[in-house]
C-alpha cells in the first residue's frame, strides 16, 4: 500500500521551510574520515555490512573536508595533530558538526600527559560525545541519532558561525 492510498485524494502535504531543511540535513550528512587510534576500527565497523550505517544517509566517508559536513573524531588528538584538525574543521562548509568518538576524543582517556589534548573541544566546538574506550557501533550509531535530533530542534538563527 502506498502513500497514495493511504492519503486518499488530499494532494497536498503541508510542512515547514526549517522541518524540510531539517530533515535534508539529517538524512544526507556526509561524514569525514578522522581516524586516529583504535576508534577508528569500531568507526570502520559501524559503516560496514553488519551495522549499515548508510540507513541513516551515511553512503561512505568523505577523504576531504570540502564535502563533509559531520566530522567524527575517533581517537586521542596529540598537540600536534591539533592545528591539523582545526584547520579542517575550518575547511568544511557550514553547516558543520563534531562528533568526539571514545574516551580519547571527549577527555584525554588514560593518555594524562603532556603530548595528548584533554579533549578534542579545547580544538573544536562538539556537538556530541560518545563514551567507551573503544565504543561500540551501536554507540556511534547513537550518537548519530542524537545529533539527529539536535539538527531537528535548530532553527535557522541558530546555525553555527
């Protein structure tokens, strides 16, 4: 049964300008490929067969910055990996958002040193974090639902700059 029938003969759908963006915006972020510790593995888990998270309008990973919108930043960030993440952050289109994947990415993990940043939010500003050291799939795929529903809620003004 299709939506024809089980609309009848109404022929016309009303909705908003934000709900439409909305839901464009959620089911067709691209996702960039940051891997950088052993996150990347659950990350490349969570894209394959068993996972799918092409569902959600994830096809594939992005190589390049310039055709993401969701960066997803599995791993510990040394001081030096910093100005290279800040500097695709900053090469994205808008608008963009950051998951922090693993205990590394959200607090700095075990790695209580100098040479490790304490959280990939002293580099960038994250939309949500997913705890696990290593998460599962099924914990980035929920992390990728409530980023969902935080680019539900927005309204235009309130796009990051």
């Amino acid at each position: 049964m299709g939506v024809e029938q089980k609309l009848g003969n109404l022929g016309v759908a009303t909705t908003t300008l934000e709900q439409v963006v909305a839901w464009s915006r959620t089911n067709a972020m691209w996702p960039m490929l940051f891997g950088l510790a052993c996150c990347a593995i659950e990350m490349m888990s969570a894209q394959a067969a068993h996972y799918d998270m092409s569902r959600f309008g994830m096809e594939l990973m992005r190589p390049s910055p310039r055709q993401s919108d969701l960066m997803i930043v599995a791993g510990r960030v040394s001081r030096k990996m910093a100005p290279v993440l800040r500097r695709l952050y900053d090469q994205m289109p808008e608008p963009k958002w950051v998951i922090a994947m693993g205990d590394c990415a959200s607090c700095g993990g075990v790695f209580n040193n100098y040479a490790v940043m304490q959280g990939v939010d002293e580099v960038v500003p994250v939309d949500v974090y997913v705890a696990g050291c290593p998460p599962r799939p099924e914990a980035l795929i929920h992390g990728v639902l409530r980023l969902y529903e935080k680019v539900n809620a927005m309204k235009f003004v309130e796009v990051k700059k």
